[in-house]
C-alpha cells in the first residue's frame, strides 16, 4: 500500500510541476485532491484514525516550512500549499527533508535563471536591498526594511517545478 500513496503523489507533484511551469499557477483543484487523498490512503494504510496525526503533522510541517517565504513577497500561495500537500502524503520528517532538497534546487534554478537572462547585476542588488536592513538591524543600527523598486524583480521561479523534483528525488533515494 505505500507504494499506491508513493505513486499518487508522484503523479499529483508531476501535474503541478508541469502546470506551474506552462501557466505559473498550481490549481486549488488539484492540491484539494491530493489532501483528500493523502487522508484517504493514510486511513486505508493505518489502524483506524491513527494515521491522521501523522497526515496532518506533515501537512502542518510542509506549510509552515514555506510560510515565511511567502510572507516575504518570495513564494506564491499555490507553492506553500502544494508544499502542504506532499507534507501530508510522507509526514513531517520526510516533509522536512523535501523542503529542503526543494529549497537547494529552487536556489539552482534560480542561479540557472540569473545566468540565462542575463540579469546578475539586478539579481544581487535585489539580494543586498533585501537584506541590508535585517543585518544593519542586529548589528544594533535601527533601520525600517526596504522595499524593492517596482518591477525589480528578476523573473518568477516555478516552485511548483522545484517541490516536484524534490519530491522525486527523496522518493527515488529512500529506494535505493
């Protein structure tokens, strides 16, 4: 039975993936479905409701885990929820480890995506705006955060992308 909750998820983060690079959107739809069937297969897997602890212990560690990232303005709302998702499928300890493989390949495509536009310049003066006032701040200097410029950004990452591969890659390695 692990391997039908394996492979529902493989087949949910793929759909995301490619839906969040085609249209950069993860849709409601789909992160609703895998919820229910993350619960759905749990239960089936477990004794009784033991299983809901674990399914909702790892969607609470997969959203808290990229929260902040949103609240920062670095994140879409559909790419803290899927991250919820896959949370909810492999529990808290394997979301952990998800969210960090997806963090790495995140900084990677980015770094791919600075080098393919052209737009280092523009990517590290983003960097040092955004974290200029946090350090001035524990140096002891009191400074309110900056704002980046209206449309500094340097392009939007599909994180969608980035939460599938992690997934598959920490999936792949438990089986090895």
């Amino acid at each position: 039975m692990h391997n039908a909750i394996e492979f529902v998820l493989v087949c949910l983060v793929a759909q995301a993936g490619v839906t969040d690079l085609a249209v950069r959107k993860i849709p409601n739809v789909l992160v609703l479905t895998g919820f229910v069937l993350a619960l759905v297969l749990q239960l089936l897997h477990g004794a009784h409701w033991s299983p809901v602890l674990p399914w909702m212990a790892g969607a609470l560690a997969g959203f808290f885990l990229f929260l902040p990232l949103y609240l920062l303005g670095g994140m879409a709302a559909g790419d803290v929820k899927l991250m919820a998702m896959v949370g909810a499928f492999v529990g808290p300890l394997a979301a952990l480890q998800i969210g960090l493989l997806v963090l790495l390949i995140g900084g990677l495509m980015a770094l791919a995506m600075l080098a393919y536009s052209g737009r280092w310049r523009d990517g590290w003066r983003n960097l040092l705006t955004l974290c200029r006032p946090p350090v001035m701040r524990m140096l002891g200097v009191p400074l309110p955060p900056e704002p980046l410029p209206h449309g500094a950004s340097v392009g939007a990452l599909p994180y969608g992308l980035a939460i599938a591969v992690g997934t598959l890659a920490l999936l792949v390695c438990s089986h090895a």
